[in-house]
C-alpha cells in the first residue's frame, strides 16, 4: 500500500483546496484535478487519478491548462457594432431583431450556429430555443463538420446514435484497427492507453488506415497507405474476404440482423485482387490485414474524421458497421465499431439535439410521437415538422438572403468551414450577425455586429460527455472575466426578451440538467437508447457531486443501470423497428473532387499535436507553438523534385473555385516522405488572426456527404506553384504585434507567441532600406539599432536601456532560427559582445542547435534526443531516463519512436542491444 499522501493531503498541507473538472479539449474527457490556492488563483493543474477516462494522464495541452487560461486576449463586454455596450442594450438589440425577421420573413429566416465546445445545459436550451418556441431546426453545430456521418451510419445500423464501445475495449482487444485517425496526435491520452496495453499484451496486434505515415504508425504491426476515399472499397473487400474463407458468424447474422444478403450482393466483385487494385496497396498487406480480421475473435475498429469528413463519409462507417456485424464482433468486450469523438462535447451536443436534423435526446423531427413527446414535455408554443439547414446549407442560405439573422456560439466558422470566401460573402451580407465568444479577437469576430462575452474554461459550469458516452462534470471553480456570462444564461435571457416568459427561468446548470435528464425518460419505456431517468431530480449537492458515469442511466424496467452502462448491444437488441440491426449496402465512389492535369494533388488536412481548432487558446503560449510554431505544407520528396522545390520554399496553393491572382493560401514546404506520392497535407489550426495566408479552408469547396451533410474537408484537389520573394526572415520582438502592421510590412508573415514576446516569420518584396524604415517608424522608443549586412543575410537588432528588445533577420531564402535562442537573449540586459556578435551573423552558439522541440514540456529538442540514440540510447523509456522527453505527459512517446527507427545505428553499442531485449521483454 502506497504511504505517498494523496492530491487532497497535500492540498491541505499548503493551505490550499483540490477541485476536480474536466479538460475542455478533444472527445476523450479526460478528468482534471485543480489546485487552488488560498486567494482562490490556481496553482497546479493534474490529471485526475480516479477518473476513467485517464486515470491520471493528461496530454500536452491540458497540462499547460494554467497557461492557456489567462485573461489576456477575451472579450470583457459585450459590444455593438465594434462599440462597447451594456448587457441590457446588447440583449434587447439581439431579441428585437430576431422577433422583427422572423414576423417579417417566417422562422426559417433566422439561423444557430452552435459548438461541441459548449456544455450540454448550454445546447439543451439553445436547441429549445430554436425548436420549441422560434419554431424552426435551423440550429446547427461544428460537430457537424467532425461527426455527423458517424452519427448518419450509427442510426442507419443500429435505429440510435448509440456508440457501442467502451475505452476499456481498446485495451482488450486482441486486433485494433485504427482507421483515418492519428490518435497519437488528436487522442494522446487514449493513444497511451493503447501503446500501455499493446506493452502488457505484445500478441495485440495495431494496424493503421490511413494514407499517411503518422506519428500513430509508429506502434503498428502493418500500416495500410490506401489511396485516399478508398474505405468503403476497403471494408467491401473485408465482407467478401469473410465470405470466401468461412469467416462469416451466420448465427449472429440470422438471429439479431437483416438485410445481409444485400450487402454481401453489393460485395460481389470486391475480390482480393481488385481491392487492392482499388485502394493502391499490396496484395500481401491486404490479405495480411483481412487474415488478422478473420483470425482474431476481438477486434475494435477505431475510426475518426479520415473516415468521417468526406462525400461517402456515411457509407464509409456503415461499411466498417457491416463488416462487425457480419463477423459477429459485436456487444462484447473488446469488439465493435468505434468512433472517435472530436471535441470535449460534441456527443453531447448529439444528446441534447444540437444538430438541425435531430431533436433532443435523440429523438428525430420526421417521427410524429416524437414531435409530440418534445413539444408536450417542454409545453412550447411549437415543434418543427421539418429537418433544418446543415451548416453548409444554413451558410449558403445566408449567402442568399433566405437566412438573415445568425447567431454563432463557441465557434469560428470563418476558420473551420469549408469554401472560406462563400462564408465570408454570407456573413457580410447577413442582416444580424451575433457572435458568442470568449475571446476578443478571431476570424468570425471581424464580422459581427455583436459581440457577446461568454465563460470560458474554469468558469463554465455544466456537463460534458465524452467518446464512450461518459458524462462529466465540467466544473466553473473562477469567477467570470470581466461582464462574461454562462452561455445558457445568454441564450435564455434573450429567449426571454423575446416574449418567451415561460420555459426559460433556469437559475443555475442543475435546474437545465434536470429538465433534460427528465425528457430523456419521458415517453421512453426502453424504446430510445439515451435514458437518463437514473440521473432525475438529483440535488444540487449530488449534481456538484457527480462522478463520471456512461449512459443510459436507468431505473425501473427490464434494463436497470442505476450506475451506468459500459458497452451496448451485449444482448443482441437494437433501436430499429425490428429491433435488429441493419445491414447497409454500401459501394464504392470516388470523392467528388478528381485530380487532373491542371490540379494535379490531393490536399488532406488535420491537426498538429499541441495545437487545438483555431488556436485561440492553445495558440496563446508559447509552450504550445514551440513543437509545431508554423504551418506548412507537407510533400513527397519525389513530388518536390519535380517542381525543383526545397525546404521551406514558399508555395501557392490554387484550387479551381478560386479567383486566380489571389495569394490565398501560402504554405512553407516540408520534405515528408510520409506522404503518398501525389498527395499533400496541412494542418487546419491558423486563419487570418495570426497570419497573412494560411487558412486552408479556402481550398475546400462545399462538397458533402448527401446523407450526413458532413464536408469533405480531407480531399481537396490543388495545383502548388513557387512563390519567389525578394527577402525571408523572422522577426522576433517583445511585444504583441497587430494583423494590420505587419500587413505594411510583409506580404507573406505567420506570427507565433514565444515566451517573451512574438515571432514573425515573413517573407516580403520591399528592399532592406524598407524594412528598416518600418522598423524605425513603428517602434519609435528603441534608444538603439545596430545592424550587419552581407551578400546573403541582413540583420538588425533594437535595444532599449541596454536591454535587447528586438532582433530581425532577412535573407535571400529561407530562415529558421532558434527559437530557444532567440528567447534567452530577447529581454536580457547588458548582452555580450560575442552573443551579440552571434544574433547580428545569425549564428546561435552551440548549446543552442537543439533543432526543432520535440518534448514540450520538458524543452528537449530534435538534435539532443538524435545525439542520444546516436550513441546507442535506442529505446522511449531510455531517452525518457537520460532526457526527460516522454516521461511528463507522453505526448511525444510516438515521434521518440519515429525518431529511434530514423537514428538508430546498425551497431550498437556493447550491452545496449542486451538492454532493449529486456526491456521490450
């Protein structure tokens, strides 16, 4: 038994007090532990040990939880038309216009944009807002863009949006297959949780779809590259391959499904050979991977947005859902379908009906008792009887004028949609638009005409639920910034200026939570899969109290789960009229956009380790830029040498709805042999607030899945075309600098908070007379500019009482300097002359040249951790022992791993090779 005193003991030694929250970051939900000391300021922040999604872990971006939660950067007031205003005029402002569109134009006419950012007493009354008393379903979500399709094929297979597995599986089954998801990047907790069990269980085997290399492959025993939009071609072949080899579980088929025989027709031609011919991968692999399937009683299939965001993206999950079904590797542990959730609450925000094609608690608009059962629970003045704009439509219905008031709660929809200029034409067209937000400044924010300061993060109060239907208290342990208000105080006191008296006279999250937890039972008598009548009438002590706990919560009935259930379907018994599950025939069609001569790549698109969304909280410090600080555009070596392009060359992307001439998105290149020939990636986080042209979502146009609506925002057809500039640099200066300036300044420019002030990566036609010009007028308080030039560089650095204060260099091609470099001299005084000497040359001294950072936390850079595998230090544990790197929150584990099989030496060291035997043992 362990003496070491616990979270609370030592709390208490320190005069402090311990609270427990829940990460606001991506669907696994991990538990946070919050120290808070006697002046009520945080003090520490730590996974929570007893909580099941994590048990203690936390990834990169929620151990800098502390960092990112500062009040810099949000939104205090609410303002009109760029002026501030108070809360009274604002709410007014926003009720008025919305009763005059509507009484003008109908309830169609107005429109909600909503978030999986949100907590679920958030979505709750906004969904009731719009569906039970405007009378409209025109709200929609973000998670449409992440989600949906997941959701669509869910119900199509299983008659609810009931995600049958549990994190638990992932760690018990024998086969796990990783479908479209770096989850070493975009799940680093859940992704650890599966290295931990593969190291317990070495006869585990991973294999990993996707047509990239990611830092995820690294623990895999056969990584498929398939061409990309090749799933349902892939899973298809699965079903003939079961077929052929006797694979097939008839009993499971005959007693609790339908509609096979129609699948296995539509697999028909879907032989070895073909499927591979298909998805471009060997027919050694591919029969490796079917054998694996066939062979393996548990097999989770754990799939994401690679599968999701695309044209078939529906088709793609019910062909995965096909394949469970057919084999019978479902209901039980360590098997089944899985889809992993993006945001913190993005199933909840399912739950609650956040989408325009569902109702709350997942009932559906086209079932006429389920109609009746939402408006007679909620007494509302109306129901609709028809589905809602999906965020793509509800955006071109704006662009039309057919939608003419907006309101945009928790998202950046300039950033995250695709076709970014329709977005843009729509938004200044639109007659109202009302923006909720916590922060002061992002793309969406340029265009409201107001603004609204909602809680963030530490002060929002409510529920979330995460991946495997695991509902958490997020808990507000901070008093509100500045005039921000809870979003579901907004959302009703506008209801309730909109002569909506009645349905909207909540005073706290327990009062939404209990009224929601209550229509999940209502009518329900086990005919719906989300029932939460265990969870009723809670007091507020025990809803404060509330451990984490999977749904359906139920009391009474055949199916009582008074604490909760970890995996659905164990009993063979689904939601569908039939209450079987349901085959869907699936077949294979390209994406609808098809390379050609003249757009000749495949772009795909993601997300970066440390980074979040649009980067408006995780971009806020630098602890979380200093792995990944810029974006870029990743490309096959062979591809680059075709278009005689290097390193960090500057690359126009063009996409054929574009207007030409427009220097829409400038990427740098990387050298990345990770990716398919033909094929291209970048990442999705940087928009207009810290860039000049980086935003990649004007390159996708409004292609959609027909039955989810999800985008297609993975498959994107472009033409690359080398952007020559007169000058590249970076500027690095102890100050926050504006969007605007740096425009006088630099055509091309990415700016990235250091830890002492920000950097400036440009690239510019004007000469260095120019640019010293600028500096001279915009920064007229430095006391001292010294400069260098050279046939290939210019440097120049400003000084102010002695002190270094900014230091640019320009040349006539790329530069990447240390950034620890930089940072350690940026605001030191009485700076030597040999470390001057250094910055005016742009050489760092040699304890410096760590290369790119690798380990965020504990600051290890590339080059040290090469050094030490170099000299035989081989394996994560043992960098981890000598280095730190890996041993905080694990999220670098995989690119460690990537890095040992780059470095290795073929000859190790004496005693090495014995070392790694046993620890891999």
């Amino acid at each position: 038994m362990s003496t070491s005193p616990s979270k609370v003991e030592q709390a208490k030694v320190c005069n402090a007090s311990l609270a427990t929250t829940t990460c606001p970051y991506c669907g696994v939900g991990c538990g946070v532990d919050v120290t808070l000391d006697t002046k009520g300021n945080f003090s520490s922040v730590t996974g929570s040990s007893d909580h099941p999604a994590n048990f203690g872990r936390l990834c990169v971006k929620g151990s800098k939880l502390l960092e990112t939660n500062s009040p810099e950067g949000r939104l205090l007031t609410p303002t009109i038309m760029g002026e501030q205003a108070c809360w009274e005029e604002a709410i007014e402002h926003v009720a008025k216009k919305f009763n005059e569109v509507i009484a003008e134009h109908g309830a169609d006419s107005v429109a909600f944009y909503v978030s999986g950012q949100l907590l679920t007493e958030d979505y709750y009354v906004a969904n009731k807002l719009m569906k039970g008393y405007i009378g409209s379903a025109n709200i929609d979500t973000n998670s449409r863009l992440c989600m949906s399709s997941a959701v669509a094929a869910y119900k199509r297979a299983f008659g609810a949006d009931a995600v049958p597995c549990c994190y638990e599986d992932l760690e018990q089954t024998e086969l796990l297959v990783l479908v479209g998801s770096n989850a070493a990047w975009t799940h680093p907790v859940l992704f650890q949780r599966i290295e931990r069990a593969k190291k317990i269980s070495p006869d585990m085997k991973v294999v990993i779809v996707d047509p990239r290399r990611t830092a995820s492959a690294e623990l895999a025993d056969l990584h498929l590259a398939i061409k990309p939009g090749t799933d349902v071609a892939l899973f298809n072949g699965l079903i003939h391959y079961l077929w052929s080899e006797g694979g097939l579980d008839r009993d499971y088929i005959n007693t609790y499904t339908q509609g096979f025989d129609g699948v296995l027709e539509s697999c028909e031609t879907s032989t070895l050979i073909e499927t591979a011919k298909t998805c471009d991968v060997s027919e050694s692999d591919l029969s490796n991977f079917y054998q694996l399937f066939l062979h393996t009683d548990k097999v989770v299939t754990a799939y994401c947005m690679g599968v999701n965001q695309s044209t078939s993206g529906t088709d793609k999950a019910n062909s995965i859902i096909n394949c469970h079904l057919a084999s019978g590797k479902m209901g039980k542990e360590g098997s089944g379908p899985f889809s992993l959730t993006g945001q913190p609450n993005a199933m909840g925000g399912r739950e609650v009906g956040g989408l325009a094609n569902m109702l709350a608690c997942h009932m559906d608009i086209d079932n006429p008792d389920h109609r009746h059962t939402v408006q007679t629970y909620w007494d509302s003045p109306s129901i609709p009887t028809k589905v809602g704009l999906k965020a793509v439509d509800m955006f071109e219905d704006i662009n039309q004028g057919k939608v003419k008031a907006v309101w945009i709660m928790a998202t950046n929809p300039m950033v995250s949609m695709p076709n970014r200029q329709k977005v843009a034409d729509a938004l200044a067209k639109c007659e109202l638009v009302v923006v909720s937000d916590c922060v002061q400044k992002n793309d969406t924010l340029d265009y409201a005409h107001i603004a609204l300061p909602a809680t963030g993060w530490s002060e929002k109060d409510g529920t979330v639920t995460n991946t495997e239907r695991r509902i958490s208290r997020q808990r507000g342990l901070m008093p509100a910034t500045g005039e921000a208000k809870h979003d579901w105080q907004i959302i009703c006191e506008v209801a309730k200026a909109m002569g909506f008296d009645s349905g909207f006279n909540f005073s706290k999250p327990s009062e939404i939570f209990a009224e929601y937890t209550g229509l999940t039972s209502f009518n329900n008598n086990g005919t719906r899969d989300l029932d939460l009548s265990g969870l009723c009438n809670l007091s507020d002590k025990d809803y404060n109290r509330l451990k984490p706990i999977q749904w359906p919560v139920t009391l009474g009935g055949n199916a009582e789960q008074p604490k909760g259930t970890k995996r659905l379907f164990t009993d063979g018994q689904f939601y569908t009229d039939s209450g079987k599950a349901q085959f869907i025939s699936t077949s294979y069609t390209p994406p609808e956009q098809l390379t050609c001569d003249d757009f000749p790549f495949v772009l795909n698109s993601g997300r970066v380790r440390d980074q979040w969304h649009t980067m408006t909280r995780t971009g806020k410090t630098a602890e979380l830029t200093s792995h990944i600080g810029r974006p870029y555009l990743a490309i096959h070596a062979k591809d680059a040498d075709k278009l005689n392009l290097k390193a960090n060359d500057l690359v126009k992307l063009n996409a054929a709805h574009l207007t030409s001439g427009d220097l829409t998105v400038c990427l740098p290149v990387k050298i990345d042999n990770n990716q398919r020939q033909g094929e291209l990636f970048a990442p999705i986080h940087w928009s207009a607030s810290n860039s000049s042209s980086s935003n990649i979502a004007a390159l996708y146009t409004d292609a959609n899945d027909n039955i989810s609506g999800q985008p297609e925002l993975k498959h994107a057809v472009v033409s690359l075309e080398k952007v020559e500039f007169a000058y590249q640099g970076q500027l690095f200066v102890q100050q926050n600098l504006s969007i605007t300036l740096l425009k006088q300044a630099f055509e091309y420019f990415v700016t990235t908070p250091f830890e002492k002030g920000t950097l400036v990566c440009f690239a510019t036609n004007k000469d260095l007379t120019a640019l010293r010009t600028w500096l001279v007028n915009n920064f007229p308080l430095f006391e001292e500019w010294i400069g260098a030039n050279s046939q290939v560089f210019s440097s120049t650095c400003g000084l102010r009482e002695g002190e270094l204060v900014l230091s640019m260099g320009t040349t006539n091609t790329s530069l990447e300097l240390d950034q620890n470099w930089i940072s350690s001299l940026i605001g030191e005084q009485n700076v030597n002359l040999e470390q001057l000497h250094g910055l005016l040359n742009l050489q760092p001294d040699e304890s410096f040249k760590q290369g790119k950072l690798i380990c965020s936390c504990f600051k290890v850079g590339e080059n040290t951790i090469i050094d030490a595998i170099k000299q035989g230090n081989c394996s994560v544990d043992g960098l981890g022992a000598t280095l730190k790197c890996g041993t905080n929150c694990g999220s670098c584990k995989s690119e460690l791993s990537q890095l040992i099989t780059q470095h290795k030496p073929s000859k190790l060291p004496v005693g090495q090779e014995q070392l790694i035997t046993l620890e891999a043992v």
